[in-house]
C-alpha cells in the first residue's frame, strides 16, 4: 500500500537522524522522579503519563517494525522459492526437450542409416537370387546328370549285392551242408568204431565200404568249397551237387544204422546164451571159495575176458609216451633253475612259483569277474608280462627258464586241484576246467603238460591199466596204478578212489568246457572227440574192481551231458552196452564188500535210459555266472 510505504520510509529517516541514533531508557522517568520527587510532584505525574504513552507507541512500532520485518522476510523467502522452483521446473522442462532432440536425433540417424542398410541388402538380395537362379538352373543339370550316373551306380551295386548275397547264401549253406556231413561221418565213424567192439566180439557188419563212401562224401564237399572260394562264390550246380552229397551221407548213416540193429539184435541174442552160461558158472561158483579181485596190494595178473584188451591201444600208448617224453624234457630245460644254490636265483624261483600257483588256487565260483581276473593274470604271467605276487611284481623274463618253469608248475597245479579240491567239492571242476581250457587254448604246450600230470597221477585218464612187469617192486607198481605209497604204507582205497575221482571229473569238465571270452572261432584244443575215444577205449578195455565203475560214473556224471548232445544216438548206444554187457563184466570182477561203486553206477544208467536224458551236472558254469 502507497500510505504504507511512506509511513516506513519516515520512520527509517527518523532512525537515520541524530535523535534517532539518541539512546533512551525507559526508566529515565523513574531517575527522574526520584531526584525531583519533592520538587516536580505534579508536573512529574503529567510527565509519567506521557511517558508511558511514548513508551508504549515506542514498543507499538517496534512490534510493528518487527511484525512487518518477519513478514516481508517470509514473503520474500516464498517468492525467492517460487523462482528456484520456477527457475527448477523451466531447467527440468529444458532438459526434457534437450534430450527429446537428442533422441528425435539419434532417431533420424538410426533411420537414414537402416536405409542405407535396407537398401544395399535389397541390392546384395537381389544380387544373390540372381545368383540363385543361375545355381539352380546349372544345379537342375547337374543334377540329372548325377542322378542318372548315381541310378546305374546304385543299379550296379544292387546287381553286385545280390549277386554276393547269393552267392555268400548259397556259402554259408555249403558251409552248412558241410558241418553236417562230417558231423554225421563223425556219427558214422563212432557207430563203426562202436560197432566194431560192442562187448568183444566185432558185429558182423562190412564197415570198410561205408567208412569209404563217408569220406568221399567229405572230400567232395570240401572241395566243392575250395573251388567256390577261390572262383569267388559256390554256383546254384555246386550247392545242388552239395545237396545231394548231403542227402546221400543221410541215407548212408540211415543204412549203417539200421546194419548195426540188425547185427546188434544177433549179437544181444548171443549175448542172451552167453549170459545164461555165465549165470550157470557162477552158480558152480558159489559152491566153493568166493573169486578174488585184484587190488594194489594184490598179484596184477588177472584172466582176460573173452574178447576185451587187457592194454590200452598202442596208438594211445604212443600218445601217452610222447607227453611224458614232453614233461620230462620240460623239467630238463629249468634243471639250473631248479637245483641252484644261488640265494637269488632261489627266490626267483619261488618268486615264479608263487605267482603259478597262488592264483589258481584263488580259483572259485564266487562270480565270473572273479574268474576272469585269475584267467587274466595267469595269462599275462604266460605272456611275458609282469604280474602282481605276494606285494611285488614277477616276470617270466627274471629268469632264462622262467617260461618252463612257470608253465611245467601250473599244470601241475591244475591237476593238483582235481586230486585235491574237486575230489572234495565236486562242483569246482567246473571253474578250474574253464580256466584250463582258455590256458590250454592260447597256450597249447600248457595243455600238453596238463595231460602229462594228469596221466601220471590218475593212469585211468589215459585210458590205462599199466601191467606188472617181472622184477618190478610191489610198490612201485602201486605207484604206477596211482596209489600214494608212503614209508611202505599204501593209503587207503576210499582214499584213492576219491581222488581218482577228482581228476577224472576234471578231464571230463575240459573236454567239454570252452573259454567265454576266447576265439569262438577256433576249435577246442582238447574236445569232446577225446572223451567219445576215451568211453569207447575204456568200454573196450577189461574192467578193474572199484576203479572202473568209479571212474564211469564220474565221467558220465559230468561229461554224459555233453557226450548225449554232440553223439545222440550213437551215445545211446554207448550207454545201452555198457548197461546191458559191460556191466556184467564189471559185476564178475567185484566181490560181494566192494559193490557200491557197481551199484552207483548201475542206478545212474537205469534212470538215464529210463527218462532217456542225462541231466545237466551240478555246478555247471551258466551264463548268469558270467554276468555276475
């Protein structure tokens, strides 16, 4: 307000002035008074009252100057406010639009420059599909020209295809037809050799003409496959030709069968007389003293039955005489070895021993993992390798005899585990003989000293009944029939017969067994055909008391299986003689306390040939131990 305004600016001239700048206190009336009490009463009351009303317009305007000082102060500081908030928000805006140019900027030149870029892609695109066009039209050229060259490859190839699938089919049957010609030539070869010594006496059957056709009808079909192997593939006129050899081996085992019956029939009537005049002896017989069978400690002569062997074959003996022969050098080869004094070359070979034996005797049937790892490391010892034994690693190679030594040991310690370990638990034939066999496979000169061991200790694997010789001790004879004979003492017959046991059911597991993990491909080194030879060897042979009973029932408890599987009707056969006829010879030479094993046997072949089945032996290694 104008009055205002002016009002004010008189009150700051006043205050400017020199009474303005005067200092009054409001208590000089009082002094005053005080001093000129008596003299100035009454005109000092007119002054008081005057005073007061100074004073109080005094304190009025200083109130008033205050009250409008904070006032203008205050407005001051809310228009002060105003334009830094004003001022804030015009610099808040301006940033805005700064920014909003920037972008509207940025945006202006991200456009121009994705023109740019549009524009050459649509340049370098269509650049490209014209490109394109022309690829495809040299492409669609090439193309056909490919297609039809890939149309006569594949043509050609089809053709190539089926004609080496035909021809491989028409291989693979030769092949086939092959496997079962001489499978049924082996079936022929076993009937004539059956045949030709059922109990004694040969059938009356001409056995040379149908031995001679067999194998021709072998020749031809091997070289039928040599020609078609080397022409490349069989034609349709050699697997016909093959057919017909195939068919006419079948009627020639069909012929040879049905001669045997015949002759077989004649001979059981034979028999039949034969067993009445035996039955008439024995009645004779039981009048007087009861026959005396041979034992070790008794004379080795006895009377051969009419028409058995009393020795092996002489080819057998051959056989026998050249793995001795083969051992005996082994052992001649680490003689040094052996017989040294030297402390090193001592602990060497105990070092090798060790390492030959320790793992066979880990041998079980825990798990086929486990087994695995026996038939590994006694491989990798075999081939050089050096192997982990009692906390130190052993080689072969520590010794210029290690690899005699080491092989000569461990077939010895295989047998040793038959005489030992499967004599008392039957069922580790198995394991042990699969380990044999896998050893024996990629190790044939192991195989061999296998068989030496075996034919010393157990004769009966041979087959053979060694004969006394004049001159010969009581007790080396004893030896020579397998009896352990120590300090003059001869063991006991329970004794023996249970380790005969042990290594013949060993034999029979080998000959059978075949190495899982092995060449497939290749042969058994040592296979069933032994065991076929072996039967009919022992079949042919006169019967010792307890001996051959026992070791019959030990074969054919293990091994009969197999045997019944591979031989079929001519092992039936087989069975049905030895029921039949050799029984009886084993039955003459057995005395009245020694007939277990006689009754052991007699009452395997009864339930065999009645449910026409030899049953799976116990402990049999099947494919589930082999993923276990």
């Amino acid at each position: 307000m104008p009055s205002e305004g002016r009002y004010w600016e008189t009150l700051e001239a006043l205050r400017s002035s020199s009474k303005g700048r005067l200092c009054y206190h409001r208590d000089w009336l009082q002094r005053g008074e005080g001093k000129q009490e008596s003299q100035h009463a009454e005109s000092t009351t007119l002054r008081s009252s005057r005073g007061i009303s100074v004073e109080g317009c005094i304190r009025m305007y200083e109130l008033a100057h205050r009250t409008r000082g904070t006032e203008g102060l205050r407005q001051w500081q809310e228009e002060q406010e105003q334009k830094v908030r004003a001022l804030s928000e015009m610099a808040s805006e301006q940033l805005k639009r700064f920014d909003e140019l920037k972008m509207l900027k940025q945006h202006k030149e991200f456009q121009e420059l994705q023109e740019v870029v549009e524009r050459s892609t649509r340049e370098a695109l269509g650049h490209q599909e014209k490109l394109r066009a022309e690829h495809r039209h040299r492409a669609k050229i090439l193309n056909l020209k490919l297609r039809e060259a890939e149309q006569q490859r594949l043509r050609k190839e089809e053709q190539e295809r089926l004609r080496k699938e035909e021809g491989q089919g028409r291989l693979r049957s030769l092949y086939a037809l092959q496997e079962e010609v001489l499978q049924l030539n082996q079936q022929l070869e076993a009937s004539a050799s059956s045949a030709s010594h059922p109990h004694g006496d040969p059938l009356q059957v001409d056995l040379a003409a149908f031995r001679a056709r067999g194998n021709q009808l072998c020749s031809l079909i091997s070289g039928l496959i040599r020609a078609a192997s080397e022409s490349g593939y069989p034609t349709a006129e050699n697997q016909s030709e093959a057919e017909r050899a195939l068919q006419e081996m079948r009627d020639l085992h069909t012929n040879l069968g049905q001669e045997i019956s015949r002759a077989f029939e004649d001979k059981k009537q034979e028999a039949e007389a034969a067993r009445g005049k035996l039955q008439e002896s024995r009645e004779q017989q039981a009048l007087g003293a009861a026959p005396q069978a041979p034992g070790p400690s008794q004379s080795p002569g006895r009377t051969q039955s009419e028409g058995l062997q009393v020795k092996v074959q002489d080819s057998t003996m051959q056989w026998y005489q050249q793995l001795q022969d083969a051992a005996t050098q082994c052992v001649s080869a680490f003689e040094c070895l052996s017989s040294s004094k030297d402390t090193q070359t001592k602990k060497t070979k105990m070092d090798l021993q060790k390492a030959a034996t320790i793992p066979v005797s880990q041998i079980s049937t825990v798990a086929g993992s486990k087994l695995k790892e026996v038939f590994d490391k006694i491989h990798s010892l075999l081939s050089g390798k050096p192997v982990q034994s009692s906390g130190h690693c052993v080689s072969i190679t520590q010794s210029p005899q290690g690899l005699d030594f080491v092989q000569y040991k461990l077939a010895e310690k295989f047998v040793k585990q038959g005489e030992e370990e499967v004599a008392s638990h039957h069922e580790a034939a198995f394991p042990i003989a699969v380990v044999a066999s896998g050893i024996w496979e990629l190790h044939p000169r192991v195989g061999d000293l296998i068989l030496a061991h075996l034919h010393k200790k157990c004769p009966y694997s041979v087959p053979f009944y060694p004969a006394f010789k004049e001159g010969m001790a009581l007790e080396d004879y004893q030896r020579m029939l397998g009896y352990e004979v120590k300090e003059s003492k001869v063991e006991q017959q329970d004794n023996f017969l249970k380790r005969m046991s042990g290594m013949i059911r060993l034999y029979a597991a080998m000959i059978q067994l075949r190495w899982p993990y092995g060449n497939q491909q290749a042969t058994h080194p040592h296979g069933l055909s032994h065991g076929w030879r072996w039967l009919a060897q022992v079949v042919n042979m006169e019967p010792l008391t307890d001996v051959t009973a026992t070791i019959l029932f030990d074969f054919l408890e293990v091994c009969g299986h197999a045997l019944m599987k591979q031989y079929q009707v001519q092992f039936w056969k087989m069975v049905l003689l030895i029921k039949e006829e050799y029984l009886l010879r084993i039955e003459a030479v057995t005395s009245s306390g020694q007939m277990g094993s006689f009754i052991r046997l007699k009452q395997f072949l009864e339930k065999c040939l009645q449910h026409m089945e030899i049953p799976v032996p116990k402990g049999f290694l099947t494919s589930s131990f082999w993923r276990s």
